[in-house]
C-alpha cells in the first residue's frame, strides 16, 4: 500500500527548490556582474613636462565620450578630461589615442589592449575597494610622451592624496600621415586638411620678448578682462589687481576687455589674425627686441586700437580686428 505524501511536506520540498534556485541564479548573475571589480571612474589626457601636443582622440573602452581637441597640452597641470564620469563600471581594457605632436610636428595613433589584471590590481593597491570606492575620485590617465609614448597611469583623487597615482604601463604609439583635419571640428574628420603645418607650429611655440601696455581714458578702470595667447596661456585683470606693464614671450590671439567710469562701461573683444601677427612679430624682432603691444581703449565706443610699436625704430604696425 502505497504511502500518502503529505501536502505540507510537499510544498516545504517546492520551496527549497525555488529558494535554491534563487540562490543560484543570484550567484551566477553575481559572478558575471563582478560587483567587486567595478567602480566609479573617469578618464583623462595629459602630456610629460614640456612635450606639447593638442589631442584629437581619447577613447578607453567603456568611457568613449569626447575629449576637448582643441585643448594644448604641455604637463600634468592640463588634464583633458572625458566628458562624463562612469558609474559602478569595469575599469577599461583597451584604448585608442591620436594626437600631433608640436615638438616633432608629428602625428601619432594607437589602438592598444590594457592589462585589465594590472590596472585592477594597482586600484586596489591605492585602497580604493568595493567598499570604499565612492570615497574616491578615481582616474585613469593617459600620459602623452615624446617619439609616440603612451604611459599609463591610476589615479586616486581626494582631498588627502591629490597626487597619489601608480603607473601601470607604457605603450607606444606609431606615426601616421594624418593631417590638420582631425583637430578641426568634428564633422571636418573624415576631409582632408591643407592647413600649413609649420604655421600652426610657430603660432603656439614662437617666442618674441613683448610688453603689454593697455591705455586707459582718463578716469577709467579695467575690470573683469582677459589676455589670451595662442599656446592658450591666459592672463585674466579685474580692479583690484590691474597691472599696467606686463611681460609676455608668446603670440598674442585675441583679448576681451572691460572698461568704465562709474557711469559709463565698454567692453569689446579682439581677435589677432594668424598671418598678420606672426608677420609682424617676426619683422620687428628682427630689429629690436624692445617691442610693445600697445591696446588704446575708447571713451565713447566699445572700441580698441591694438598696435605692435618698435621703441628702437619707432615704427607702428596696426592690426587689424578678426572678430
């Protein structure tokens, strides 16, 4: 006679078997999810000291958004940073990176697999754990060298540690034929450029010894104004700490002045052409290394007069407003 299973007993049996089944299912999605391998990241480009180069693509894998190309880079104190942080992702395991080089007016351009193992072990040896991530402010930098070096870098960025980074690799890099087209504008990528090279290499390396004089009307202050150059150093003024002889090596590319009475307030912009300033600065240092770029604001109109003076020959070269 056949024994009766009880009703209880078998739905006890059925709910171990879902239970056990939950219990796997978790710990499979669990392994494939490693939860304990991802983190909060972001990525970022920079270049070794005195290597100047403008990056036109930065991409590691699982962070692909867009870098600034046209930002110039010379040191570790620019980062080009990606656009958007990551969240609670797998740390990158590839890469691929172009850029031209001022130094060696060379382009370069790399596709490389990371060592996933190495980078995940060099977070954990910064203290950066599952537990403590969010703690954190975690990069992984690209550091642009001379002759197509890439060397790799993971960075913990807070307030105690803001230099604490481990290098992880060095890659390298080949020449390519590219040309100025991929450091234009985004839709300009897949044309090909005739812009001059060499030019563009002078305008941001080419040094001539220069004074700044700017000439106020009388009874006017200079706030909140900016002195920008083509290797993108900037020199900002306001009121308070308004100097009116400054010193500069390298060729001026456009200013944005601010200037009133009290009653009165201007402001206007100016834009050095490329041609025209290069030509002018190398005509006049050829002769004297006593120059003055002199800014001549107005009291009716937002209006300045900007002149490249020779004090030895006393010539005056004018430029002329792009903007």
């Amino acid at each position: 006679m056949k024994k009766k299973v009880k009703f209880k007993d078998l739905t006890n049996k059925i709910l171990f078997v879902i239970l056990l089944g939950t219990l796997i299912a978790n710990g499979v999605q669990m392994y494939l999810f490693n939860p304990f391998e991802r983190f909060d990241w972001t990525t970022t480009v920079v270049s070794s000291a005195g290597n100047i180069v403008q990056v036109s693509d930065c991409y590691f894998n699982g962070n692909s958004y867009r870098i600034n190309k046209n930002m110039i880079l010379n040191s570790w104190e620019t980062k080009n940073n990606s656009e958007n942080e990551k969240k609670n992702t797998l740390l990158p395991d590839s890469l691929s990176i172009k850029w031209f080089s001022y130094n060696e007016q060379k382009f370069y351009s790399g596709f490389f697999s990371l060592p996933y193992e190495s980078i995940l072990k060099k977070a954990k040896q910064l203290g950066i754990t599952y537990s403590t991530r969010n703690d954190y402010h975690v990069y992984i930098v690209a550091e642009v060298e001379p002759k197509g070096k890439v060397s790799l870098w993971i960075q913990k960025y807070d307030k105690k540690d803001k230099n604490l980074k481990l290098k992880i690799t060095t890659l390298k890099a080949k020449e390519t034929k590219e040309t100025w087209n991929i450091l234009d504008d985004y839709s300009q990528t897949n044309k090909t450029s005739d812009a001059d090279i060499v030019k563009k290499v002078a305008l941001v390396m080419e040094q001539h010894f220069y004074k700044l004089e700017i000439k106020l009307p009388s009874g006017y202050l200079l706030s909140n104004s900016y002195f920008k150059l083509y290797n993108q150093s900037i020199w900002y003024s306001s009121e308070n700490d308004f100097r009116e002889n400054l010193n500069f090596n390298f060729l001026p590319k456009e200013i944005n002045l601010q200037w009133g009475n009290g009653k009165k307030r201007f402001s206007t912009k100016f834009y050095f052409d490329e041609d025209e300033v290069l030509n002018a600065f190398r005509k006049e240092s050829s002769k004297s290394e006593l120059l003055v770029l002199e800014l001549n604001l107005s009291d009716r109109y937002n209006f300045v007069k900007a002149s490249l003076i020779n004090k030895k020959t006393n010539s005056k070269i004018k430029f002329n407003n792009k903007y």
